[in-house]
C-alpha cells in the first residue's frame, strides 16, 4: 500500500496547494485547502458490496484480527472507520453532533448491538495497535448495498458516491462481488469515481474482489479454476471500472491471517485425514450435513468448529495436504490455508493497483481540481503551475490506467502475445528484465503501432515506455 509519507509527486502538488491556499481568491483558497486537507491524509481504503459479500471478512483478513463482526446476514450496520492506534479503542460518533459513545468490544469483536440505533449513528470510529495494514491506510467498513434496510443502503451509497453529505470519504475502492457485476453495483462504482466535484481519485483506484471462490462450482478440484477464469473475463469485461478483479476464498483468508486455527484444530484435522481418504472425504463434504452424521472419531462439535474455520474447500485442501506429508501442526496447515485462499496474490495486486500508484492518482485528483477552479476565476500562474506537474514523468501510471480503459472496451485490439503483455502491465507490473529484451519488445509494439489507429498507437506508446522502465538494473 502507499507509504505514510506523501510520495514525491504528491509533495510536490502539496506545496502547490498550500500556495493556493493562500490566494485572494476565496474560491481558489477554498479548492487549496481542500486539496490539501486531502493530500496531507492516509489512503483511505473502503470495502464495499452487497449484503454477505464477503466484506468484514475480507476486512479481518486484512487486519489480521477477526475485529469485525461477519456473522451471517446484515451484521454491518454502521459504517467503520479502522485506524493505526497505541490501544484498541471503539466510539460511535452521532449524527447530531453530541458526545462519542464508547463501544465495548465482545471477547475482541466489536459488537453487534450498538450504544444507540444505527439510523443515529454516523460512523464507529476505531483504533487497533500492532495492523501492519493501517500503518499506511486508514479502512473503512461500510454497510451493504441492496441491503432491506434502506438506511443503511442509503449511508453505503452516500460513500460510494462520495457525496456532500457523506460520515466518511474514501480514496480508494475495494469492490466485494460473489459473481458477474450487476448494473446496480457498475453504476455504484461509476458514481465512486465521479465523486462530488471532481476530488475523487480515478477509477484506477477500484480492485474487485471475487470473494468467495470456493463456491463458484461444487466441485472442489475445478471450482478455483473457474472463479479465476471469472475473474480474468470480468478484468477484462470492466477494465474502465477495475484495475483489475482477484479470485480470494475470504473465509480460508481471515482464518489464516488471523491465527485462529490452534493445535487443537489441527489434531482434529489429523484423525479426519487418517480416517478417509480424498474421495471419500469430498463425497461427505457435499452436501455438508453427512459431514456431521458419518461416523468419526472427531466430535460433531469439532467438525461443526472446523467448517465454520474452513468451509468446505478449505477443509478438504487441509486434509489432502495432511495425506501429502504436511505436518499435523497449526503452523503448517495456516500456511496452507493461506496459500490456497488466494490473501497474497490479492495483495499484490492490492499493492499495484492501489499503493505504488497512489502518488500519481491522488496528485492527479488533486491537480485536476486545482486546474478547474483556477480556470474559472482565470488564474493562469496555478492552472499553469498544475499542467506542469501533471506532465512529469511520475504521472505515468494514469496512462497505463487509461491503456486498461481502451483494452478492456475494445478500442484497442493488439496481437494477442502483446495484449498479454499488456494485461500484466496493468494487473501485476512488468517483471524487470535485460535491456536486449525489453528492446525487443518495444520493437514489437512500435511495429504495431504503424499498423493500427490513434488509439492503438497511444497504448503502444506507453507499452514502449513501460518496457524501457522495466530495463534490469545489472550494476
């Protein structure tokens, strides 16, 4: 994720912008301030999405403490905001501008009954030591969208579309989905990026994530290979939504980074796998209730912890990793559980999409603010001052994000060895490599470009300059 510390291109704008600040203009001083107040903060992350879309416990994951509430319909009643602090520490701020109200956590969960009605409550404001996660990002959890409740919907929609009104705003986007976008949810991403005038970040600044993987398919063997395929179709299908969309099974992944699976757990697991062997242990799993009436020497309250840790997926990769030679202990099948959920691929591309471009998107945002007002009372020496930031070297990454919008809508129709190419720009980075190579390839994109059209050559451009950044530093 992005550093503490504003990047140099952000440095940069902030300096603008207090200047700005200061102008004669009321207007002007206005926008600087609001550029600044921007600026100066942590990337704020929100987690979006339906209803048991997998949100809080992506947020868990994330965390790496089960904090959140995940229990099954809408636990999510208020909006969360997590920040790094020296204790743990909860208070519901009111809509009517009284006092905080404590919020008592319940055996390290924050609680579902809360001080007052939700309807009041602005948001709960929270502190946690020892997340790495929140050192550089403040997150926000936010109540479901199409939820029954439509207060609650209408607080997740006042984020999302960031307007006036809005308990918290957020710089950037993580999108739950269990499926194939609706237009409900592509409109609400939509209205993300627009944001309330014009200070939102682009639309580079939203990740989907498919969060519950394992249930694309009943069968265990083909259902990760199918959700990655969705996924992939869906990155490219809404590349002018997404940065990109990652397959993660949200359950094995808060279960791993949280460190709730104990010895206990893993003995358990143990006798299970001595006592069947793969097929017949996928043939209890589904459907889960012969899980619970077969006979075992694993208590049904044991079983019942297990698939409530592990679900069904996670459960039978555990004991198929137990029969390979995996040790019985709670170390070793955590970190089985978190290489098959899918967490550090979907940080990774977490880190591109949202943190190494995190300097250009939110100098962009705010140049182009800046810019705007600065042309409409006609002060030439910002709207100047702004251009010339906009057009430094370090603004790169916007463009790979507008090569995404062309590639994904179709615009521009490469080859297909360099459309993958491409696609790895935008989704993981490119890989550095020698200089002879990467020559080459920018070779291929140049003889492209005399082929193809405006747009065409604009996406081989920044391929060619892509390829001579990725160049391996050999000294």
């Amino acid at each position: 994720m992005a550093a503490g510390r504003p990047g140099p291109l952000t440095t940069s704008v902030i300096e603008l912008a207090r200047g700005v600040a200061g102008s004669n203009d009321p207007a002007l001083a206005g926008a600087g301030r609001r550029a600044l107040a921007r600026l100066q903060q942590r990337l704020c992350l929100a987690v979006v999405g339906r209803v048991s879309a997998g949100k809080s416990t992506l947020l868990n994951a994330l965390l790496g403490d089960a904090v959140s509430p995940t229990a099954g319909g809408e636990c999510t009643q208020v909006v969360y905001v997590f920040r790094d602090g020296d204790y743990p520490s909860a208070h519901a701020v009111m809509r009517d501008g009284s006092d905080p109200r404590l919020v008592v956590f319940d055996n390290g969960r924050l609680p579902a009954k809360m001080p007052a009605p939700a309807k009041d409550i602005e948001r709960v404001d929270v502190t946690l030591p020892a997340a790495p996660f929140l050192e550089n990002t403040i997150l926000i959890d936010t109540p479901g969208m199409a939820s029954t409740n439509t207060e609650r919907s209408a607080v997740a929609m006042r984020l999302v579309a960031d307007t006036e009104n809005a308990a918290v705003a957020a710089d950037a986007l993580l999108f739950c989905v269990n499926g194939s976008l609706r237009d409900d949810e592509a409109e609400a991403v939509k209205a993300f990026r627009a944001g309330a005038g014009g200070a939102r970040l682009t639309g580079g600044t939203a990740l989907a994530v498919l969060t519950k993987a394992d249930q694309r398919t009943d069968n265990r063997r083909t259902t990760w290979k199918y959700a990655s395929n969705l996924a992939r179709q869906m990155s490219n299908d809404h590349a002018d939504l997404f940065a990109g969309v990652v397959p993660l099974i949200g359950l094995l992944a808060e279960t791993a980074t949280t460190g709730a699976l104990r010895e206990r757990h893993a003995r358990a697991l143990a006798r299970l796998a001595a006592e069947r062997n793969a097929d017949e242990t996928d043939d209890l799993l589904v459907p889960e209730d012969l899980f619970y009436e077969a006979k075992s020497s694993v208590s049904v309250d044991e079983r019942r912890e297990l698939m409530r840790l592990l679900g069904q997926f996670g459960l039978a990769e555990l004991l198929e990793a137990l029969r390979g030679g995996t040790p019985p202990h709670a170390a070793a099948l955590t970190a089985v559980a978190r290489a098959v959920s899918g967490f550090d691929e979907m940080r990774a591309r977490l880190a591109v999409a949202l943190g190494k471009r995190a300097d250009a998107l939110k100098a962009n945002a705010a140049l182009q603010q800046l810019m705007d007002q600065a042309h409409a009372v006609g002060d030439g020496s910002v709207y100047s001052a702004a251009q010339n930031l906009l057009d430094r070297p370090e603004m790169f990454p916007l463009r790979v994000l507008e090569m995404a919008r062309l590639l994904g809508s179709g615009r521009v129709r490469p080859p297909a060895g360099l459309a993958e190419q491409a696609w790895v720009l935008i989704t993981t980075g490119l890989a550095p490599v020698p200089a002879r190579e990467a020559a080459q390839n920018a070779t291929a994109w140049r003889d492209w470009a005399a082929l193809t059209d405006g747009a065409g050559r604009f996406a081989a451009r920044v391929m060619v300059r892509a390829w001579q950044l990725a160049v391996a530093d050999d000294r």
